[in-house]
C-alpha cells in the first residue's frame, strides 16, 4: 500500500537530507505563503511582495523536479510516464495562468486567477506526496534519496523564477533553457528595487543572457547538423554527464532499477 510522503517522519523519508523531505519542506512553505495571502490584512506593497516569493519557489521548485526528478521516475517506475504527464500537465496550467497574472496586472480578473492557480498549486502538492514521491522511496536507499536531494537542490538554486509556457517541461529542451531563463528572471526579480539606472542595465544584461542562451542551442544544433543529425545529448553524454554526482549514478547504471533494500 502506498503512503503519502505527508504522512511519514523524516526518518522515514531518508532523513532531512533526501529529497522527499526537500520536497516536502518546500510544499509546507507554499502552503503557508498562500493562505497568508488569502487571509488578507496586508499593505499592497507586502501582499505584491508574498506574491512574488509564491512565484519565485513554484517555478524553481516545479524546475527542480521536471529536471531531476521525473525523469529518474520515469526509469524506475511502470507507471512513471503516466504519473509525470499528469504532473507536468499541472505544471504548465500554473504557467499559464501565473503568466497571464503577470501580463495584465491590472485587470479585474486577477484575483479569481491568483485564486485558481492556488487550487491548481494545491492539487499539484496533494498529487505528488500521495503518488508520485512515494514511488522514489519504494525504489531507493535512503542514501540514495540524500544523494538525488543534493542534485536537485543545486538545480533549484539556479532554475528560473518566473513563469515561461512555451518553454518544454522535460530535458534536454527545459535544461538548455534554464541557464539564460534563470539569469533573466534573476536580473528581473532585482529590479522592482533597484535605482533607474540598475533597472537599465538589468534589461541590457538580461538581453544579452537571452541571447548568448539562444545562440548556444543554434550552435549545438549546427553541430549536431555536422555529426549526420546524431543528438547533442548522445555524443557527449558520458563526458557531460560524468560532471555531476546524479550523472556518474546513473552513467555506471546506480540509478537504473529499484533498490531492493535501504
């Protein structure tokens, strides 16, 4: 019978460490922040500031997982492709929706879609510790557990902080957009209180993270063009891979099956 990761104690989840309990630090906090933000009481300043700090963890927490997470699931579990299609669908209404937030700050409709991304966000916490994170403590040691929550960690502290639907929500596609996204994003979440002249140059870095991102994915295609359409990720997985503790766990086939034990 699966248990949901809300119902269990640290120990059982690997220790503070292991990604469950990452998780699951993250998703109380969420849960916090918004019903902060709908009990009210605030000034507009300190209610815009709580909205930021909610879209700021969703986006890099929700990185995160579509980066190091899913696709560790998907390996190890049967269902794993049905269970993270639900997931990442989840993920890209919450886009959407924050995206449009964010677009027309003014209209009247921003409450009621605030709103709905909160239930969307709800559902998205409920589904995951009842279903999907449960699957990663049936498959893994604890010490395994601690080790993907180093990896997934890292790349949270770098995702980006901002909502972006059209970007895809599994590698390669999310990760060669990340490292421009999340500098942007980063320059913007600066800005609001930085002087005219730091708001300028944060649009002229930003502009230019951008664009060295996108000419980094046209000089990877350029090459994957010369090498007889082969993709980047398979000619140099072994070499990039092997640069990360989760990479050289899954090159040397740690990360391939269920443990058996923990």
């Amino acid at each position: 019978m699966t248990v949901s990761i809300a119902d269990q104690d640290a120990a059982s989840l690997g220790d503070r460490r292991s990604v469950l309990c990452r998780q699951r630090r993250d998703h109380a906090k969420l849960d916090a922040m918004m019903d902060r933000y709908r009990s009210g009481g605030m000034a507009a300043t300190e209610r815009d500031a709580l909205w930021l700090a909610i879209v700021r963890l969703v986006f890099s927490h929700a990185f995160a997982e579509e980066t190091v997470l899913w696709p560790i699931l998907r390996r190890v579990h049967p269902a794993g492709e049905e269970l993270t299609e639900q997931v990442e669908q989840e993920h890209q209404a919450i886009n959407e929706l924050i995206a449009r937030v964010e677009r027309t700050p003014d209209d009247a409709c921003r409450a009621g879609w605030i709103e709905e991304a909160f239930v969307l966000i709800s559902q998205d916490i409920r589904d995951e510790e009842d279903e999907l994170l449960p699957c990663l403590r049936d498959a893994f040691s604890d010490r395994r557990l601690r080790s993907i929550g180093a990896a997934w960690e890292a790349v949270r502290a770098t995702a980006p902080t901002r909502p972006h639907p059209a970007v895809s929500r599994r590698p390669p596609g999310n990760a060669l957009s990340g490292v421009p996204l999340s500098v942007f994003d980063r320059l913007r979440d600066l800005s609001p209180v930085a002087s005219p002249a730091v708001r300028r140059a944060t649009v002229l870095l930003a502009g230019a993270a951008a664009a060295a991102g996108c000419s980094a994915v046209a000089r990877r295609a350029v090459r994957r063009q010369r090498h007889g359409g082969r993709p980047w990720r398979a000619r140099h997985a072994s070499r990039d891979l092997t640069l990360h503790p989760l990479g050289r766990a899954m090159t040397e086939g740690r990360l391939r099956k269920p443990d058996a034990g923990r």
